[in-house]
C-alpha cells in the first residue's frame, strides 16, 4: 500500500486547516498529474472536521447536499462493504476528490478507531493521496488519524501568543503519540509580505479570503500570491514525503484499544442475532463432544460476523479478535486466559481494573495484562455464572456464592456493599485429584499421620477437619473421602460441588439459596442433612459446618452414620468444639447446653486441625482424639496424637496412646504403638 496520508491539524481554531487542505490536495493534484497531463494520479481530501463538516464544501464552492459522508454507511450496524465505502467521494471540478465524515442531519454519529482505520485502509487502495482536514481540538478520533499519518502539517497564525501555547501543546502531543519530530511539519498562514516560515508561508490575501467567505473559490489568476505559495509548500511536501514510508500505527498506538472496541461491538451484535439466539445450547450434563461440537459452531458463527462486519481486518490481528469474541461470548471475558492457564489457582477481582492471581505454588501477584472494561462489565460477566447457577447477583442480592461449570469455586460481592467497587474470587479446582500420597511428599503430613487416618477411615470414625481460609479443609475432607471402601453408600451434602468421588454408591445433593427467580425455594444443608437420613447411606460427608446443620451431622453421626466426616473454620480444635456447640444451640431447641456438649463428645472421635504457613505450604498441625465428655468436671477429654512444631519444622508424635485402636482392631487393621512415641 503505497499511499500516504497527510493530516492538516492544529488545537486551535481559525488558523485556516480548511484552507490550506483545500489549496494542498489540488496543488498535489496538478503536480502529480504534470500540470494537465492525463496521468490518473488520484487525489482525496477528506473533511473530519465534528460535530459536522462544511468548511471544505464552501472553500471549493460545493454544495453541501451533494458531498457524501461517512456517517451515510450504516457504521452501527456494520452492514457495509469496501464497494460501500470507495463510493462515498465525489468528483470536484479541480480534479481532486472529495468526502466528509459528517452532515448535519447526524449530530449523534460515533466512530470507532477501528473503523477509521478500516475506512482509511479502503481509501488507500484507491487513491495516490490522502488530505486529511482533522478539525479543531483533540479527541481519540484525532488520536487514531495522527497515528495513521504519514505528516502532519500544523498551520501557524502571526499571534505571538498563540505560538507560544498551542506550539508548545502540539508539541507536547507528538511526542506522547510517539510520532517523530520530523514527520510534523510547520506552515505559517496569512503572514505579511516578507515573513518566511521554515516550511512555507501562505500570504494574507483580502481579496480572495473574501471571495472565499461568500463560497466562491478563486480562479487561479485571482490568487497568484497564493498559487505560488501553495506551489512552494506543495513541492516541500512531496520532496520529504518520498523518504517516508506509509506510516502504519504501532501495537501499543492502535491495535489494543481497537481490538477492545471490535470485541465489544461483534460480541453486541452477535448475542442479538437471530442466529445465536435460535442456537440450542448444551446444558450442564451434555457431553464433552456435545461440548465440543456446539463450541466449534459458535467459533464459525464469529468467523462470518467477522467476515461482515470487518472483512478488510488484518489478518495477523484476525485469530486474537476472534479469541476475545469467543471468551466474551461462552467464557468469562478478559479472565478466561487465566482460567484456561494452568499455573493460576486462584484469581481475585478487587475492582474492574485490578486483578491479583495466585499461583499453584503460592505465589501471588498483581495482573496488570488483564482487565474488565467498566464496573458494569464486570458485573455483567459475574451475572453470567449466576444465571448459570440459577442465582440473582444485584443490589437486592450482594452477595453471590456458586460453582462454575468447571468446578470453580466463585464469590462475589456487588458495589452496594463494597465502596471500592464489585469484587469476584474465583478458586480453581485442582487440575488433578491429589491423593495422601501427594500429602506426604508436599510435606502436609507424614507417613505414619498417613497410615493413621487411612486406618481412621476404614474403622468409621468420625472426623471433624478444621481450620480457616485456604488452609486445604476442602482439599483433605476429599482426599480423605477416596480412601472410603467403594461397597459403601455415601451421601454428599455441599453448598457448592467441590467433592467429586469414584465410588459405585454414591449420591450428591446441593443447597439451593433463595433467589428473586421464585418463592420459597431455599433449600438449606439443613434440610438436605434430614432429607439425608430417608436415603439410607452408611456415610454422610458435609463440604462445611457453618449453622444450624451442624446439629443435625451430631445426630446423624449418633444414629447409625458412623465414619460421616466434616470441616468447621475454627483456628484449633478446642476452638472448633466450641463453635459446633455455639452452632448447635442457634437450633432453638431445647436441649440444654451440656446435653449437646455431651452429644458431641459422643458423636466425634477425631479433630484435625489444618493450617496455611507464610511460605504458602499447608500442613497438619494438630490431630487429636475426642474421648468424650464429662458432665461432672464440665470439660471435654481431649488428647493430641500428632502436631507440628513451627519453629523444628517436624511432626512430633504427642507420646499418647488413641482409644480408638481398639476399634481398628474390631476391623482387623493393626497399628504399631511405637508411632506415637514421643519424639521430643
């Protein structure tokens, strides 16, 4: 493409762009034709001058209803072509060609970065040279056209006063678009006789800025001081011009922010198609190949909105434009790349534009390559996965919790009751289901803990998992669950699905929150915990305690539920007896507060207290036995079998003998006493 493109600009108004534009563009002309010989060397000025363009029209006296426009093109809609868009200019008597960005009639028109490039792009494949009058001021439209610009002339006026500020303003502006120095040429208008500019100087004529004024363009005999002038800028143009190629804007000029504006605008109007909404979409328990195939549809139905909307995009820009659409459309907008990238365990939303994620090795860090677009954007992202889950997250409904369809585990709170703005964690399920062996090798336990609980599992015991946020509760109450023999029923109560088991027997039920969709339709832990009994499982594993459930798993683990298991957020395991008790008495029922203590005393056997260091390791560091409680002394008898010692970093065993092996026994598993020989 070997068109240059040449853009008369200035900050300041009245300083004659439109005049020199018009005198530029038809002294190019002649020159490049040889003065009336038939060469074809076609010339466009192009007036871009907002809210509408007429300067143009009245300096080359044409009227107005006769100069096509750009805003013509049905911009919105993207239903135009590249023939659409080469037959907006008209022919002017001089030779030049001629079009407008705007008319009156539209005082509302946008236009994208992209599509000035698109437009720009068709144009040059068309035409020898390009005159650009980019009107008053500056906006990202006159971001977009400097930056496509092979030179940029700005005109100067005699006022002392104005070069000093707007010199020193379009200075200060090229140099933050990155343009070079060099290709920004300067052009002193309506001088007095014996000012010379460096570049060129364009004399002050009365009589013919008169004529002009009243929208009659001069004959060339009319304006022999003019003529001259604009001959003596014209061939400076054209000498310089030649060491330039067609400048192409860089990545970080154009590319980014037009890329964003593509997405938003194709994903908008394929999400309103016909097409996409008639498309049948897979649900939740359809195949990986169903999947698969209906993924690959929507990849095609991108690829023809492409090919409609922008045919003339680059094609290197192509796959990554069609990457965004698709994780606008079926992901979750500017976060798939980080769902989809392996080393990302978790990714944490503190506002639309600030992001930290964590990595599998417990590193976290602040993403600054990715961002949603605006609060709304990042609302509306958030409102997907709800509506997935049959949730309502908005003002009525700040707080959202649910799985996505991978597996992940999200949280959002809306920007009623978070000042910073909206925010949404999103924990990734492990790309692997780890088992104890895992744990032993990253250190969380050791192998005789290890052998300990595999033990604890098979002889039914009941196990209580404690600790606080990201300290692997979840993580351990699965891998745990594994090592259930596979000839048991078990029964899996969660908020949201995180426990995925291999057994033959096994069912899963999933609370349900209330949400604004219909009337009494909450469906707690509590209510599936009593649901629960009616379905005859010999185990029933809860992902979390955390309310008025945790009476009913003491009941359940009293009647004939042996080996059910369950995680409480407590910081020690006194501290995690104490908050099931505090729990268990919000019921309102009327048992007394030793009666329940005693309850638990007899409905658990085992407490393992988990904990997160700094370094991002998670360990083992507390497992003791509930013996039972007495009423007398009012105190549970508690005794530590393992623990962690921080500041030597091993295990120690505590020295103390477990009740409970004398139920391995009943089980026929064999536990050597020496394991628990104090290592002090």
């Amino acid at each position: 493409m070997s068109c240059h493109i040449i853009t008369i600009y200035s900050s300041k108004g009245g300083v004659g762009k439109s005049f020199i534009a018009s005198n530029v563009s038809i002294n190019i002309y002649l020159t490049l034709n040889g003065n009336g010989l038939k060469q074809n060397k076609s010339v466009l000025l192009i007036d871009f001058s907002l809210p509408y363009s007429r300067d143009i029209s009245s300096y080359l006296n044409i009227d107005d209803s006769k100069v096509k426009s750009i805003s013509n093109l049905e911009l919105s809609s993207g239903q135009y072509s590249k023939k659409d868009i080469q037959s907006l200019p008209i022919k002017h008597t001089s030779g030049i060609s001629v079009v407008s960005v705007n008319d009156s009639t539209n005082p509302l028109f946008i236009i994208t970065d992209f599509q000035i490039e698109q437009i720009l792009n068709c144009f040059q494949e068309q035409y020898e040279m390009i005159i650009i009058d980019a009107g008053t001021g500056f906006s990202q439209m006159t971001k977009t056209i400097l930056c496509l610009s092979t030179m940029i002339i700005i005109p100067y006026v005699k006022d002392t006063r104005f070069i000093d500020d707007h010199s020193k303003f379009d200075s200060h502006l090229m140099k933050q678009l990155s343009i070079e120095q060099k290709r920004v040429k300067i052009v002193s208008n309506k001088v007095d006789k014996g000012i010379v500019s460096d570049y060129g100087s364009i004399p002050y004529d009365k009589y013919v800025s008169k004529k002009m004024s009243k929208g009659a363009y001069p004959e060339k005999h009319e304006r022999d001081l003019l003529t001259r002038a604009f001959d003596n800028v014209t061939m400076k143009i054209l000498y310089d011009i030649k060491e330039f190629s067609c400048y192409q804007p860089t990545q970080n000029q154009c590319e980014n922010v037009n890329l964003d504006e593509l997405t938003l605008i194709i994903h908008e109007k394929l999400i309103t198609s016909t097409y996409y909404k008639n498309t049948d979409f897979p649900d939740q328990t359809a195949s990986e190949h169903a999947k698969k195939i209906f993924k690959q549809k929507i990849i095609n139905m991108i690829s023809e909105f492409i090919d409609s909307h922008v045919p003339s995009i680059p094609q290197h820009i192509r796959p990554d434009l069609q990457k965004l659409i698709l994780d606008e459309t079926l992901g979750l907008g500017p976060i798939q790349p980080l769902m989809e990238d392996k080393d990302v365990s978790e990714i944490m939303v503190n506002r639309f534009n600030t992001i930290f994620i964590e990595k599998c090795d417990g590193t976290k860090e602040q993403n600054e390559k990715y961002s949603f677009r605006s609060e709304e954007h990042l609302i509306n992202i958030i409102n997907k996965i709800a509506i997935i889950a049959e949730r309502v997250f908005n003002i009525a409904h700040p707080i959202f919790e649910a799985d996505y369809s991978d597996g992940s585990k999200v949280t959002a709170v809306h920007r009623s009751i978070s000042p910073s703005g909206t925010t949404l964690v999103i924990r990734k399920p492990p790309l692997t289901e780890m088992s104890i062996k895992d744990l032993v090798g990253y250190e969380t336990l050791t192998p005789q803990i290890a052998h300990f609980l595999k033990a604890a599992i098979i002889s039914k015991l009941n196990i209580v998992i404690s600790g606080g946020t990201k300290t692997g509760k979840t993580t351990l109450l699965k891998i745990l669950s594994a090592l259930i023999p596979n000839s048991e029923r078990i029964l899996v109560i969660e908020d949201t699905k995180e426990i995925r088991l291999t057994n033959d027997d096994i069912l899963s039920f999933q609370s349900k929150p209330k949400n604004a969709f219909s009337v009494n339709n909450e469906v707690t832990i509590k209510d599936l915990l009593k649901t629960s009994l009616k379905n005859r499982p010999d185990r029933i594993i809860v992902g979390e305690c955390r309310g008025q459930e945790s009476f009913d798993m003491l009941q359940a683990m009293n009647t004939g539920h042996e080996g059910s298991l369950t995680t409480i957020h407590a910081n020690s395991c006194n501290e995690a007896l104490g908050r099931i008790l505090s729990m268990s008495m919000d019921v309102g029922n009327q048992m007394s507060e030793k009666s329940i203590q005693e309850l638990i005393g007899n409905a658990i056997h085992l407490i393992i207290q988990i904990k997160r260091f700094t370094d991002g390791s998670r360990r083992i560091v507390q497992l003791s036995e509930l013996i039972k409680f007495h009423n007398d002394k009012n105190h549970y008898e508690i005794q530590d079998i393992f623990q962690f010692d921080p500041v030597q970093k091993c295990f120690i065993s505590k020295g103390n003998i477990p009740k409970c092996l004398s139920k391995f026994k009943e089980f026929g598993i064999q536990i050597p006493k020496e394991i628990f020989w104090s290592t002090d």
